[in-house]
C-alpha cells in the first residue's frame, strides 16, 4: 500500500483547523452528480495540490465504484491529503469482525476510515430499532477495531445537535464512547441541517468542556437545510472546533453541506485560523470551477469569494466609490482567492461605469464625450432587449467604436437565410454580401439549421482576408424570449461564447427575428476577435488582404467585361 505524503499530512505544518473534503461521497449525493471513477480521481489530485487535510473518497462497502477508487487511490502519491474510507459502525447484535461493512473498511487499505454512529435516542429506537446501551456498544467496538487494525479514525456524530437538544447526556455518552475506542477526532453533526448558529456554539462549547483539553479533536459537519451551513460551521471553530468537513460549492444532499469555498476564506481572512498550506488560498477559485465542470454543472456565479459575480459592480454609485477606493465596496480583497474584480455595465450604469469598464477592458482612454455616447448607447439598447453583463466582447467593441480612427474588419450588406424540407431532408442555406477590404464579398453556406449555416456563410466570407476568422470558435449559443406574452413575436435576445487561442469572451444580440440577433451575435464575435490590440492580426495576415485585393483587381482587369466584384460560392460547411 502505497500512502506516500498522505499517510499523517492531514496534519500540515501551520494548519490550525483541518480542512476535510467530502466532495465526493456526500458532494455525490445531489440530484444531478454522477462521477466516473476517473472523475473521483481528477478532484481528489485536485484538492490534494489545493492542500486539504483530508479527502473522503467514498463508501468501499455501498459500491464497487468507491472499491475501485480506493484500489486506484492506493497506487497514487498524496502530497497533501490524507484518503479516507467511510462506513457505519457494526450493525446491531453483530460481531464487529463478521460485519461485511466495517471489513470492507479495512479491506479499502486507506490510511484513516470515518465512520458514523447514532447521537439521537429517536435515531436509536426507532431507525436502528436497538436499545441504547447496545448503539454505545456499537461505536465503541467499531472504532477499536479499526484502530487495532493501524487506522486512524474519525468518527461522525451523526444527528448529534438535534440529539443534544433533545438528551444532551446521551449525546455526550456516543462521544464518550467513541473516545474510549480511541477516535482521534469527533465530528458533530447537524446531519437534518436545521441548527442555527448561536446553537452550534453553544454545543460545541459543551463539549469541549466535557471532554477536557486532552481529548479527542472536536470537528464539525453540516448541512445547508436552513441556509446556515457556512454559519454553523464558523461558528464552531469560534467554539473551539479545529476540524471541519464539507463539499466543494456546497454540493450535496437536498440543500448541500456547507460550502467549503466559504468557509475556507472565513477561517483565514475573518478569524486569522490557517486552513491550507501557505499560499495556497488564491487557488481556490480555480478548484471550485474545475469541479463543476468535471460535475457537469454550470458554476454558480454569485457564489461568495469565487463566483464570477462575487466581485462585480453594477450600480453607478458603487463603481464611483470603487474609483476612489476598492475598500468602498468589497470585504476582501478578491485576488486573495484567485478572483478578480471586474465593472458590469447596464441600464443602471454611470459615467463611472463606463470609464471603469474601458480600463479593465483595455480600451484606449475615452474622452467625456466618447464615454457619454456610450453611456447613451448602452441604456438605448438595453431598452431595446440588449444585455451587457454577461457579453465584454460586445461592451468593448461599444467603446471602440466611439473612437473616429476605428475602422471594423467587415460591415454588412446583407444577408439571407433559407430553411426547408425535401423529403426526408430537412435543409438550411445562408447567403451573406459583406464589404471586406473595400471589395464586396458574396457567399453561401449550408448548415444542419438556419444558425450553422450563417455562421459558416460568415466565416467563408471572411476567411479570404481574415484567416485568423477560422481560430474564432463558437462553444455555448444560449437563447432567451424576453416578454413571453407576445408569443413568437417576442424580443429575443442571444448569447454566444467563444474561445480564440486562451481568450474567451461572449458577445449578444437582441431582436423580435431570431436570426437578426443570432447575426449580431455572430457579428460581434468575429469583429472583436480581428480588432483591438491583443488580437492584431500579424504581417502574414495583413498580407494576405493586399495580396485578395490586388486578385481580384487583376482578375477583373482580365475579364475586362466589368463583371460584378463578387464571389460566390455553394457547399456545405
């Protein structure tokens, strides 16, 4: 068994309050989540680089997939972490030895195993439906025998604060028997979620008591049921907790367990307790965006410390302050998480906006008559259905268009689209005449809908003297009717993502015709993708306009039949 760095690193040097992750046993239980075992072992290298004391990794005894993670997780080198095995204590009137759980345990070969036992009478009597000197029974032998074995344990008061309100003695008698077993750490539970703050202090306080300075570790671990999972959990270290488990971006059964991207930060930049290795806080952004995206989710964005909204300002009044001072309007300061601050611009914006805007954008300074006219522009076309949060590439090339001296790559004459159905077939066509170098550029594409075919029609027209067009790919296209009481006469607004090398940027569109928003959309993309200065088209390119331009000027000479300066061309995409 090869436990490397793991084996002992959930104690790290300087690391004041232990950070154990359960993204993937408890993260795996909300509706939506299914992780490949692949999955489970690209966030456990993930969270081991971030620096958690402890990873969770699943139950070996529930399904052959945690099995299988352990037999892999067995084979890898943790720097960080420490794997841990979860499972239940003995079964009621059971042997230890001769339950089929507690040696699948044993069997996962993780250097520590978590296990969890009953607090509540209620939970004893009538879950477990055995008496309470057999559930004490229960957890005591458990956690011996694991210990006998060489693993660590952890053990897990499961319903412990709603046990404590009910009965607080017997709630203090689990823990006590989990210490006789030798658990090194207690966890207490607020598995239904539904504790409030100054009543987990209050417990914990309790406890700490009970068990003198010399006893176990007290942990905590909660659920997110009444919107306070964040809350218990800080206010539990404030009691003297210094170990605390919980998901990545909340995730987890029903409402979620408590979202360790905030309770991280709330330890080391509100309460001064060091949860992660030095340094290692600003990485934390990136960690949540990685596991939602290996869950398959979209991040939210207006989570606090790492959403992408956590640190945007929208109100006129704000942005102004935020000129003056970044400390008007943000609690932190956002890089120490790996975030950013950024300007939204809107319908609610000021000048301040708009200035701050063209600054984070790169954007040559604009005078006040240029920001004003932008200002004006922004509030017209949102009125109209247009929206900027989300769509930088379409705010910047607002700005940029203000200036005298901009010239944009094309410009529309028109366009045609075309769907239909031949037999079995159905078809789409696009035809688009765009100004393109000062010559008139004319082709046709088809596509499988009416969209794919614009925007293959767009980038054939384009390709000529813009090969770089064919580097701007599209990756989301998002659609959204703005007043469904008008039916498909509706304003309807699209939104594109795009990638272009490491950028990535969004732009939108808004009309009462799908394909005219759809055209803005597109439009703005591959406008903002051939201007500005991080994408100035290189000497090759600039040579591969005059080179277009001077063929079909000498193709034209030789035809002398003063043909139209067109191409055309058919074919699908």
């Amino acid at each position: 068994m090869s436990n490397g760095a793991g084996n002992g690193a959930g104690n790290g040097a300087g690391v004041q309050v232990e950070v154990y992750d359960t993204t993937l046993r408890d993260g795996a239980q909300r509706e939506g989540i299914s992780y490949s075992l692949e999955d489970k072992l690209r966030i456990a290298r993930r969270l081991d680089s971030l620096g958690v004391s402890f990873i969770e990794g699943g139950w070996p005894g529930s399904n052959p997939k945690d099995a299988a993670f352990f037999a892999r997780a067995r084979q890898e080198s943790w720097k960080h972490a420490t794997i841990v095995a979860f499972g239940a204590t003995r079964r009621a009137n059971t042997r230890v030895e001769d339950d089929p759980s507690v040696a699948a345990l044993v069997d996962a070969g993780t250097p520590a195993c978590a296990i969890f036992g009953k607090s509540s009478p209620l939970q004893v009597l009538e879950v477990l439906r055995t008496t309470l000197a057999e559930n004490l029974r229960m957890i005591e032998e458990t956690v011996a025998y694991l210990r006998a074995r060489g693993r660590r344990v952890i053990y897990d008061a499961e319903h412990f604060f709603d046990g404590f309100a009910a009965e607080p003695g017997y709630a203090l008698e689990t823990l006590q028997a989990a210490a006789r077993g030798g658990a090194e750490t207690l966890a207490l539970c607020d598995t239904n979620g539904g504790s409030l703050p100054w009543q987990i202090e209050a417990a914990v306080a309790v406890v700490r008591t009970a068990l003198g300075p010399n006893g176990p570790k007290i942990g905590v671990h909660c659920h997110d049921d009444s919107g306070c999972g964040v809350a218990n959990t800080v206010a539990a270290v404030r009691a003297g907790a210094t170990h605390v488990q919980g998901t990545i971006n909340g995730y987890g059964e029903r409402c979620g367990n408590a979202n360790l991207c905030a309770v991280i930060p709330n330890l080391e930049l509100k309460l001064g307790k060091q949860a992660l290795p030095v340094g290692a806080l600003p990485r934390l952004r990136d960690v949540a965006r990685f596991v939602a995206e290996v869950a398959n989710l979209s991040p939210d964005e207006h989570m606090a410390y790492v959403g992408g909204s956590a640190f945007a300002h929208k109100g006129g009044v704000h942005v102004a302050a935020m000129r003056r001072t970044s400390a008007s309007y943000q609690h932190v300061d956002p890089e120490l998480v790996g975030n950013t601050s950024r300007v939204v611009v809107s319908e609610l914006s000021g000048r301040a906006n708009v200035l701050s805007k063209a600054a984070e954008l790169g954007v040559a300074a604009l005078d006040e008559d240029e920001g004003a006219r932008a200002l004006e522009s922004i509030k017209a076309r949102e009125a109209e259905g247009f929206s900027f949060e989300a769509a930088d590439a379409s705010v910047a090339l607002l700005f940029r268009r203000q200036a005298a001296n901009y010239r944009a790559p094309f410009e529309l004459v028109d366009y045609r689209a075309m769907v239909g159905r031949h037999g079995q077939r159905s078809f789409a066509e696009a035809t688009i005449k765009l100004t393109v170098a000062d010559r008139v550029v004319h082709t046709a594409a088809e596509g499988e809908g009416p969209v794919h075919a614009l925007d293959a029609a767009l980038r054939k027209a384009l390709a000529p003297t813009w090969p770089r067009a064919a580097e701007i790919e599209l990756v989301d296209y998002k659609v959204r009717i703005l007043d469904g009481s008008s039916g498909t006469r509706a304003t309807t607004r699209v939104l594109i993502d795009w990638v272009d090398g490491a950028r990535r940027f969004s732009t939108v569109g808004a009309s009462a015709n799908i394909l005219e928003a759809t055209y803005q959309a597109l439009a703005d993309g591959f406008e903002f993708g051939l201007t500005g200065p991080e994408a100035a088209h290189d000497a090759a390119a600039e040579v591969s306009a005059a080179v277009a331009i001077a063929v079909a000027a000498a193709a034209k000479a030789v035809d002398g039949a003063g043909a139209p300066d067109e191409q055309k061309a058919e074919g699908r995409a």
